[in-house]
C-alpha cells in the first residue's frame, strides 16, 4: 500500500498559485507582440510627456526673461528726463511684451504682457490703446484679484480721459466710465489692497463733484479707519543703530504714501473746506 500524501490549504493555495503562473505565462507568450507593442506606446507617450513639460518649462522661462526685461526697461523709462531716451526704452519693452503676445500666448504670464502694454500705452497717453490692452488683459485675467486690477486699470485710463478733453459736461460720460470700473473692482475682492485703491478712486470721482463731496469725505474716513496701519514699535536700538535708524525712516516715508494716509489727509481737507 503506497505512502498516502496529505492535502492541506498551504499546498492546495501553492498549487493554485503555481497554475495562475503557468498560465500567465502561457498567455503572455500567446500575446507577445500586443505587449511589447502597448510598451512601446506607453514609452512613447511618457517621452512625450517629459518633453512637453521640458518644453513647457523652457518657454515660461522664456516668458519670465521677457517679462523681466520689459518691468526693467519701462521703469527705467519713467525715471529719465530726455523724451528720446523714454521712448527708447519704451519701444525695447514693447518689442519683448509683442513676442509674447505673438509667440507664446498660451503661457501662464501671457495676460500680463497686455496689462503692461496697457501700462505703456498710458504712459505715453495713448488712451484709446491703454484701454484696448487692458480689456484684452481682463478678459484674460483668471482670479478677483487679477480682474479687480484691470477694472482699476481701466478706471484710471478713462478718468485720465477725461482731463485729456475738453472737460464739458457731454465729457463727463468719462468720469461715469471710470466709476463704474472702480465699483467693480470693489465688488470682486474685500479687504485687500485692490478692494481700497478702488475705493479711493470713487471717492477722488466724487470730490471732484461739488454735490457729492459728503460721500467723498464719509469714503476717505472709512478707509483711513479700515486701512489703518499699526502703530511702529521702536526698538532702543534705533537710538544707537543708524541702520536700525534708516529702515525706521523708511517705514515713516512709506507710511506717509500709504492709502490710509491718502485718505485721512483728503477727509482732512474736506472737512476744512466746510
């Protein structure tokens, strides 16, 4: 009488697991040529993959070096006193802000060549294209944030329209252009930098209106109450560091330019206006 072997569940799952092998071998040899032809396909498309996002990389980067070089020139410009000079620069940033628009507009940044397009075209008082560049830039712009920015853009631009005309009363329609832009930009955001300077802006449009120079005045008061900036905490330092000394000077400078110094110094000037 043979030796009788006993089955267990180990030797019954390791026969099970010897047969799954054994068969998927069997169907890999079966289907070779399907496999090795999906690989390829999936080294195709991942090589393919890292070449776009290499490719995507080197064009941001290209985008950024333009944008960079026209923020230095356009700077630059607004602080040399020679006209032929300004419009050097000028012009040398317009060249790199219309490559980018022409050459890599699908890029991040892209929006922001037209918003400083807009920004050359106003400085130059041309208008008509400032605006043209930052509708184009709005229409573009993805966050609040960025749209509150091209409203306030557009606000300025038609504001300072109007002080381009002859200031009659069918010119007005200007004015009423810019505080439609500046009551947008509010809409969009709150308690940001944009949200104030929006508002500062209805409120310079309504001192300029003998009738609604109260609601001026009530905009500065609220803003210089909102923005307002903590008090500076001057360390013992600043008495013996000239350096510690300087970058208090500049805070006090800074302050000084701020929106909420802006506003209470206007509701100041309203208020004794009375």
């Amino acid at each position: 009488m043979g030796k009788k072997i006993r089955i267990t569940r180990k030797s019954l799952k390791q026969d099970e697991v010897r047969s799954y092998g054994v068969e998927l071998w069997t169907w890999a040899r079966q289907n070779e040529k399907s496999i090795l032809i999906a690989t390829a396909v999936v080294a195709a498309l991942l090589l393919f993959v890292q070449a776009y996002s290499c490719r995507k990389a080197g064009r941001e980067a290209r985008v950024d070096l333009l944008i960079t070089s026209a923020l230095s020139n356009v700077q630059q410009g607004l602080f040399v006193k020679d006209d032929a000079n300004r419009e050097k620069l000028f012009g040398a940033a317009e060249d790199s802000l219309q490559m980018i628009v022409s050459d890599y507009r699908r890029s991040r940044t892209a929006p922001y060549a037209d918003y400083l397009l807009g920004n050359i075209a106003f400085f130059r008082n041309n208008y008509d294209d400032a605006e043209k560049y930052y509708q184009e830039y709005l229409a573009r712009a993805r966050t609040p944030t960025e749209k509150a920015e091209g409203h306030i853009a557009l606000g300025y631009t038609y504001e300072n329209k109007f002080f381009w005309t002859r200031q009659r009363p069918e010119d007005r329609v200007w004015l009423e252009k810019a505080l439609d832009r500046y009551v947008e930009a509010e809409s969009l955001t709150s308690g940001t930098m944009e949200h104030y300077i929006a508002m500062l802006g209805r409120a310079r449009l309504y001192d300029l209106q003998l009738d609604r120079r109260e609601q001026a005045k009530e905009l500065y008061e609220q803003i210089a109450r909102e923005r307002q900036l903590p008090a500076v905490q001057h360390s013992s330092e600043v008495k013996r560091s000239r350096y510690e000394w300087v970058v208090s000077e500049m805070e006090r400078m800074r302050r000084l330019f701020s929106i909420s110094e802006t506003a209470r110094l206007r509701a100041e000037r309203l208020e004794a206006a009375k």
